[in-house]
C-alpha cells in the first residue's frame, strides 16, 4: 500500500476528521471504508479477504475452532477447581498439588483413533 501511495489519502482524510474533532480510531475506519468503495483501490485487495464472505466450509470450520477451544477451556478449568478442592479437604496437608503452570502441562490421554 505503501509503494503505491494509497495509503495517502486515507490518511489525509483521517487527518483532516482528526482536526475536525473526530474520534481518531472512527475517522481512521472512515477513512479505510470510503476507500473500499472505490473498486480499483488496493485497499480492497488487501481487505476483502479479511471481511468479505465465507464459503460455508471456512465458517464451519471458524465454528469448530471456537468450540474446541471453549471446550479445552472448560476441561481446564474443571482440572483447576478439582486440584483446588482437593488442597482444601481435611486431611490432606501432606498432599502435594501442581503448580499453575504444571497444571498446563498435563499431557491429555488420546484414544487409538484420535492419535
């Protein structure tokens, strides 16, 4: 964007809404929207990508990885309030538990399909 000086009038308006008052993070997307409008502009090729459609396929994947990761983050949180429960029941002073950072490194056990 650089080397074809597009990134000068984005900039420049955005300067200009700046001085005017404007939220410098609203007058810099402004500045970025109005060249998408353009359709020869290099602002779309490099942005379309990034907002533009998803194929059905990209969105259930997004999907899947957003539930794996909760789902990773559940598991973990379960292990901490179990290891935490077990250092604050009578009769177990001598019980060593894990770090924070040991609890991260418990390896989870795979079945044969998943390996």
């Amino acid at each position: 964007l650089i080397s074809v000086g597009a990134h000068k009038p984005v900039l420049s308006r955005a300067h200009d809404d700046v001085s005017a008052g404007v939220d410098p993070e609203e007058a810099l997307i402004a500045a970025i929207r109005e060249a998408l409008e353009k359709p020869d502009s290099p602002w779309t090729a490099l942005l379309e990508p990034i907002i533009g459609p998803r194929t059905p396929d990209e969105y259930r994947a997004q999907v899947r990885a957003t539930l794996d990761a909760r789902k990773e983050a559940k598991r973990w949180r379960k292990k901490a309030k179990w290891w935490k429960r077990r250092a604050t029941e009578t009769g177990t002073k001598d019980l060593i538990t894990p770090s924070p950072s040991d609890i991260s490194s418990i390896m989870e056990e795979l079945s044969e399909e998943r390996r």
